[in-house]
C-alpha cells in the first residue's frame, strides 16, 4: 500500500562498487538497485525498508493468521467488511501480534470475543500492516544490503534476458551466500 522511501543502496554506493563516475547511466543503475531490492524481497519474503502492505482473507482461519512478510513492525488496522461491505474496525485490544516469530502472528484467539464473520465471500478480511527492518539504509542488515548491491551489479555488467534467479541462471554465488541466513527452509 506504501514504498519505501528510500532504498538499501543509494545511488552513490551502487556507482563506488562498479567504479563509474559519469552520469549517463544514473537511471538505469537506479531502477537496477530497485529491481535488484524486489528480488531478493520476493525470493526471502521479507521487506527490508519499512513499506506498508495489506494482507486480504476469505475467512478467518482456525488458529492464528500467519503474517507472510518478514519482519513486521506493526498492525496499523484489522478490517471486516459485513454483507453490505460496510467495513468494521476490529479494536486493537482484541487482539495480539507474535512479531518475534520468523513470520509473524496476529492471534485472535481470546475467549471472550466473537470475531465477526466476513460479509463478502472473498477479500472480506484486510489485515493493513508495517513490515521492514526501519526506514533507513543503515537499519538494514549489510548482507542484505550486499546482496542488492552485487546483483545490481551482476545485472549491470552481464546484460542478458535470462532472468537472475531462474533455473538456466540461478543467483551468482556471491549473491546466493550473502542471503542465505535469511532463507526460511520448510520441511514437506
């Protein structure tokens, strides 16, 4: 629902670690630091610059709701809409955020209260969150800020239409090493 303001890697960095000191291509290292920022987000599930994001259900699940973004900062609102799709603030005391699991919780499973059931059979439950590790570069983890920089870079200078990441062009190595503390392994 919101950006990030900034991102991991600005500009002047990404041009130091490939040595280029002209201007000409200023647009196009940019959008390569943005689009190297998507990927690894996309491939960790995380957000790495404080961005606001809205999660929609059907319905409520029976435990708690997984929060599929690492690390969440905060819930901004919870929101059911009713048959009519009139939308009804569920209050903040009615329910609790997990934020120091690796994929956050929002637990509603107080005894005392009655959840209202979603009106539409689909997207009836908004859950609006905050998700990033801050709103500064620095607040980033650096190998999470390397890793953006190196494939921006692996972009810039081998410039082909095999997308990184793919089966015929898995992640260069350096890439691969600097974001796998972050990998969430899940046993099937």
């Amino acid at each position: 629902t919101s950006p990030p303001t900034v991102e991991p890697v600005t500009l002047a960095e990404a041009k130091a670690h490939l040595r280029i000191e002209h201007t000409d291509e200023d647009a196009l290292i940019a959008s390569l630091v943005l689009a190297a920022r998507l990927h690894v987000e996309r491939l960790l599930a995380i957000a790495m610059l404080n961005q606001g994001w809205s999660l929609l259900l059907d319905r409520w699940p029976s435990d708690a709701v997984t929060i599929p973004l690492y690390p969440v900062a905060s819930l901004t609102a919870v929101t059911v809409r009713d048959a009519d799709g009139l939308p009804a603030v569920v209050p903040a005391a009615d329910y609790s955020l997990d934020k120091a699991s690796r994929m956050a919780r929002l637990d509603r499973s107080s005894a005392t209260v009655v959840w209202p059931p979603p009106g539409p059979p689909m997207n009836g439950i908004e859950i609006s969150f905050q998700a990033g590790f801050g709103d500064t570069a620095m607040q980033v983890p650096e190998p999470l800020r390397q890793a953006v920089v190196r494939l921006a870079a692996d972009w810039y200078e081998a410039r082909s239409t095999v997308e990184v990441g793919s089966a015929e062009q898995p992640l260069p190595a350096a890439v691969a090493a600097l974001v796998a503390p972050y990998r969430v392994r899940r046993l099937r």
